[in-house]
C-alpha cells in the first residue's frame, strides 16, 4: 500500500512542478503543487484558509461561505497575477 501511494504522491509532484498553475480545492495536490513552488490558487469553501493552507511562495488562497461563492472572475484574476499576467 505505501509503495501505491509513494508512487501516486511522486507523479502528482512531477505533474504539478511542471504546471504553469494549479487552481483547485485544498487538497494534497494543492499542498504538493505549493511546495514545489508551482504557481497555486486554493479555494476554500466554509473551511479556514487561515489555519490551512498550502505553504510557498506563490500561493493565493481565495474562500466563500460556499464553493458557488467564489466568482470564476477571481479565480480568473488570480492566476494572472502569480503568473505575471
């Protein structure tokens, strides 16, 4: 089961370290992409970005009360700005 899940864990941080960005929920991808300094949008729903978002350089963490709260246009937004648009 490890070596499953080593594997799994090593080609989601090669995908994401070659990724222009990441925009996607808090999740394992999303703390990977962070870490290996991939450029990452987090969107959070009721959960607090505050006690759990990814740690790196380049990550935005954008939260509503709900998912649907969260404007495509500022997620949109986002990724321009950490990836210089």
């Amino acid at each position: 089961m490890l070596e499953t899940l080593s594997g799994q864990s090593a080609g989601t941080i090669t995908l994401v370290a070659g990724a222009a960005a990441l925009v996607g929920n808090d999740s394992g991808a999303a703390h990977l992409a962070a870490a290996v300094g991939a450029p990452t949008v987090v969107l959070f729903g009721p959960a607090s970005p505050t006690h759990f978002a990814p740690l790196g350089r380049s990550v935005t963490c954008l939260s509503g009360d709900t998912m649907d709260d969260i404007a495509a246009s500022r997620v949109i937004d986002a990724v321009g700005k950490l990836c210089g648009a």
